[in-house]
C-alpha cells in the first residue's frame, strides 16, 4: 500500500510540473510572435477641420507641438489645413497586443457624444478601430461617460530586418479612398515591391486598414 501511495502521489506531482512546462511554453510563445519594440515609431495624422498642433500633439499625450515639428516641414505652426498628413511620434513601441503586434496606448478623456468608433474614426483619424478601443477597455460602448479616460491603442511597426535591413524608422498609415500602392510607395520614396513585402497581402486600393511605411527621420 506504502509503494502505491508514493508512486500516486509522485504521479501527480509529474502531472503537475508537466502542467506548468506547458503555461510556460505557451506564455513563451505569444510573447514570441511580437518582434522586439524599438524607443520611435511615427503614426500618420490626417487633419479635419478646426485641428491645430496644440490638440494634436494634446491627442498623442506629447509634452507640446514642438515635437511634432521636428519630423515634419511646417513653415507655419499656427496654419495647418485639413487634409495635410501630419507625421506624429510615437515615443515607444514596445506594448505586445493580443500577442501577436506591437502598439502604444494613449490616453484619452472621453467628451460627452463620445463613442469608440467616432474617438478612433474622427479624434484618431483612423489610426485605430472602435473595436480595438473596446477590447484594451473595459467600459461598455453604450455607458461612456464625460471624463472618463479610455485607453487608445495605436499598432506600430519597427520594421523587419527579413524584409531589408535598410530602414529603422517606421510610420502606422491609415490607407483612405484613392490610395494605391504605387501612390503610398511614390509618397514614402520606397519601392512598391518592398513596400508590399512590409504589408503582405494588404490591399493597399480598400480604402481603409492600416499598412506600416519605411519613413524617414
């Protein structure tokens, strides 16, 4: 009875260690589908109407608009019109999403008429979803109330080395009607083909979606 007893208990203590190598390979495993983060990545601001570089730079929880300008031509600070693509930084690129891709979270206080879609549709510029921001938040959709902070996730990119190991800097673009990918590539100054290979098997003509362009600082 003794020996049963030892082998059943030394039975289960396997089963147990074998339990813990397997959280730990599966842990190990999500965190090895996102590549390794780098300190910069830009994100590609599309101006609406009564924007300035105060709000955005106020959107993008930046310490003021001079940083803005550094990655950017602007004659004048006080005049930008809609439709100008604004390059913000983004000052890290590090947080894993869902496992599988890098992002960074802004925060955001939420105004009264506030909902997920219009704060990533029209404050973010499609720089992210309503979905997303319903996922990485626990407050419902229907119960948002006026300062309230939400978290904005905005995916990053920090380039893949497999691809071509000539660019380091990155920016998160929100494809809109009329983009092409011969247009995003003529914009950014890189190739289409390489351009592609950054985005397999994006349709760069959808209108919508995100594809993430080799920039230059």
């Amino acid at each position: 009875m003794l020996f049963f007893s030892v082998l059943k208990r030394k039975s289960i203590l396997d089963l147990i260690i074998v339990f813990h190598v397997l959280v730990f390979m599966s842990c190990s495993n999500v965190q090895g589908k996102c590549r390794p983060g780098c300190d910069l990545a830009l994100a590609s601001y599309y101006v609406s109407a009564n924007d300035t570089l105060t709000y955005i730079s106020t959107l993008f929880n930046l310490a003021n608009y001079t940083e803005i300008l550094d990655y950017n031509i602007i004659k004048n600070p006080d005049i930008i019109h809609p439709g100008d693509k604004i390059r913000v930084p983004i000052f890290s690129c590090h947080d894993c999403v869902n496992g599988d891709v890098l992002g960074h979270t802004f925060s955001y206080t939420i105004k009264d008429g506030d909902t997920y879609d219009k704060v990533a549709q029209t404050y973010y510029a499609n720089l992210t979803t309503g979905d997303w921001l319903q996922k990485v938040n626990s407050y419902d959709q229907h119960k948002l109330q006026p300062k309230m902070e939400i978290k904005v996730m905005v995916n990053c990119s920090c380039g893949d080395e497999r691809v071509s190991k000539n660019y380091g800097l990155f920016m998160t673009y929100p494809l809109r009607q009329g983009d092409s990918l011969s247009s995003v590539a003529e914009e950014a100054g890189v190739l289409p083909e390489i351009l592609q290979k950054y985005n397999p098997e994006v349709d760069f003509s959808a209108g919508s979606g995100l594809v993430f362009v080799p920039a230059k600082g």
